[in-house]
C-alpha cells in the first residue's frame, strides 16, 4: 500500500475489500475508502438524449449528487474506463461516447 495515513485524519490506512474495485485503502475512523491520490480518473456527463437530462448519483450513502465517476484501471483505456464505471454505478450502457477533455489536478 503506497498511501499509509488518512488525508483528512491522519489515522493509519487499513486495507479493505471494496466490490468491484479490489483492495482498496481505507480509513477506519472517517469510515471512508481512500484511493491512492495519483491515479488516472474519469468523470462522466450521462445525458438521456431524449429529454436532454443529465444523470447525477448519491455515492457511499453521502447525501450530495454528482456526475458519475472512477479510476482507470492500470493498463486499460480512459474509454473502457467510461463504459464500465457507468454500467458498475448505474446498471445502463453506453450508447454514444463523446471525449470532452482531459484536465490534470
């Protein structure tokens, strides 16, 4: 495990099952999964093209909406990446995939 302390807290990352994802880090006292901090993400705009709606979803039972997202599995392409963290959040299909842009934080 790369990231040994919490972030936010400082407590000692445990390393924890999480489905779909594997090992993953976690921290015992924010009761939050931490990811390693440089990793490759994607965020997507799911928009229903017949009402021109976007999708936002609630994450980890946090009370916040936001656009579907998640990390680029090693070696796999940002594409890929699309299609399979919205089928794993949302249970749809991608029909139409359109690159918007990249952004490095």
């Amino acid at each position: 495990m790369i990231q040994k302390h919490c972030f936010e807290c400082g407590t000692a990352l445990l390393e924890k099952e999480l489905e779909e994802e594997g090992i993953v880090p976690y921290c015992p006292k924010c009761q939050q999964y931490r990811f390693p901090m440089y990793n490759v993400a994607v965020s997507m705009i799911v928009v229903d093209e017949e009402t021109g709606k976007i999708l936002l979803i609630q994450q980890y039972g946090k009370p916040s909406y936001i656009l579907v997202a998640g990390y680029v599995n090693r070696g796999e392409a940002e594409e890929h990446a699309v299609v399979r963290e919205v089928r794993e959040e949302t249970g749809l299909e991608v029909e139409h995939l359109r690159f918007n842009r990249t952004k490095f934080f």
